[in-house]
C-alpha cells in the first residue's frame, strides 16, 4: 500500500477511534436519573455531569483553539468560574443539556477535522508552560481519544456503583 494511503487509512482508524470513545461516553450516561447524573460516588466528589461537561471543555480546547486557532468565547450570560484543573468536576446544569453539548462540541471537531490534515500544525496554542505544544492534528486526536476514553473508564465506574448497570456502550 503506497504511503498516502497507509497514513489515510490510519488518520480514518484513529478518527473512528476516537468516535468510538465518545459514543461509549454518552452510552454510559444513557439512562441516569437527574439525580444520578448530579451524585459523586467517589471521594474526589466528580459528578457525571461534570465530567461530561469538562468532556465538552477538552473537545473545544482541542479541536476548535488549538487546532482552529479560534480564540477563546465566553458563554453568554453565564458566570462560570475559570477552569481550575485541581477542582472536581461538578455541573449542576440538566442532563440534557450537558448531553446536547457535548454532542454539538464533538460535532464541531468533526467539522474542523473535516477540513484539517491530521499532519497539518495546530493553528492555536494549547498555552500549558509546563506541556510541549503538540507537533500536528494526529498528536490532539490521540491525545483525545486517551482523554475520552479515561473518562468513559471513570464513568463506567460510576455507573457501576450508582446503579450496578455494567458493559454499557460500544466495545
């Protein structure tokens, strides 16, 4: 297989890889009450809507400023406080709104990563002092995929212990 093909062929596994872990994650909040959706069941105090809503966060970090170059937005009207990365992850907003979300930021990843070259430079900057800015597309796409699917880890967790479902979502 000539070189163009083999490294498409690989961009299409990873991106299928990486929808693969978000539809595990919205799979595996399926189904939760308001209730379970806003419980820690772990002593760091996460919430599944929380972790699903810094889920959303990460997609449009990633894939729409640092690999778009889009600057940062401020919600409309909302007084979020800035992402403190030692906080747990905690939302008190619906699930259907979390989960509405999170579905429109992973669409528009697609979107940028429709037009974007997985070889291609970001054209942002993650802005971390103490992390190498990531060399090309493919690095934020695996980068993802680990981040989405830890998460989908964590979540299977708690959703084992909020209502013993277990296997949830896509294998």
């Amino acid at each position: 297989m000539p070189e163009n093909q083999r490294e498409d062929h690989e961009d299409r596994l990873l991106l299928a890889f990486l929808r693969a872990q978000r539809d595990a994650v919205l799979a595996i909040v399926a189904g939760l009450d308001e209730a379970a959706w806003q419980r820690s069941v772990v002593p760091s105090g996460w919430t599944p809507a929380g972790l699903v809503e810094h889920l959303s966060g990460a997609e449009w970090h990633w894939f729409q400023g640092v690999v778009a170059g889009s600057p940062p937005e401020l919600p409309p009207d909302e007084d979020r406080p800035p992402y403190d990365p030692e906080a747990a992850f905690v939302c008190d907003r619906p699930s259907a709104d979390i989960v509405a979300e999170y579905r429109d930021q992973c669409a528009a990843s697609d979107a940028v990563l429709a037009v974007t070259p997985l070889s291609a430079s970001p054209r942002g900057r993650h802005g971390d002092p103490e992390m190498d800015e990531p060399p090309n597309v493919r690095w934020v796409v695996l980068h993802m995929i680990e981040e989405t699917a830890r998460h989908a880890g964590h979540l299977d967790i708690a959703r084992e212990l909020i209502d013993g479902r277990t296997g949830l979502g896509p294998r």
